[in-house]
C-alpha cells in the first residue's frame, strides 16, 4: 500500500462519514464540514455556529499525516477515529495519539513517534 496516498483517501473517508451523519441530524443553527489539506496532510472535521446559547467552533477531529503514520492531535468521537482506523486495517504502529504527552504513548499500544514533542 502506498500510504502517501492510501493514506489521505482513507482519513477523508472516515472524517466524511462522520460529516454525513451529523448533517442529518438536521441542526440548523450548527455547520459541520470536513477541510482537508492534501498538500500538508492535515483533515479536521470542524462544527461552528450556536448550540443551546454558546458558540461552537473548533475542531471535532484533527489528524495530520507526519513521517508516514496518523497523528490524532484531537479526537471528540466516542469510540476514536484510531478505532475505524483499525478496523480499515491501519496497524497501530502507523497511528500516533498526538493528544497525548509522549511518555504517556509508551503506555497506549499506539505508536510513539516522538519526533514532535
């Protein structure tokens, strides 16, 4: 598999997925959109607008490709994005959650990388 673009098509898929169910749930005072920059490799799913009085605006899921592997910096979803990454057969030595001190990652199963402190 090449994962420079395997990669970036399997993110935009799962991150769209999520985009497409929240959309049907019809909240009209809430915008939720995927942006996907294939040139940096960085996909967020983002929500902006009002929700119950307060704003929303910020990131759901944010996941950059870095030195081949995933690297979750930011993840709202129940079960995790590195869930339905698994499950679509990315190996967690290929998945970095970001969100976590490095020391910490030693401890999750997950990739270290700690490259990027």
């Amino acid at each position: 598999m090449d994962k420079l673009v395997e990669y970036p098509k399997l993110i935009k898929e799962i991150l769209a997925s999520y985009v497409e169910l929240c959309r049907q749930k019809n909240n009209g005072s809430l915008e939720t959109f995927l942006i996907a920059d294939d040139v940096n490799h960085h996909y967020l799913w983002m929500n902006l607008g009002w929700q119950k009085g307060d704003r929303v605006n910020g990131p759901t899921v944010y996941v950059r490709i870095r030195e081949g592997k995933f690297w979750i910096e930011e993840d709202w979803t129940e079960e995790g994005v590195a869930t339905d990454l698994m499950r679509a057969g990315v190996p967690k030595t290929d998945i970095v959650l970001a969100f976590h001190e490095p020391k910490i990652r030693e401890l999750t199963g997950f990739a270290v990388a700690n490259s990027l402190q």
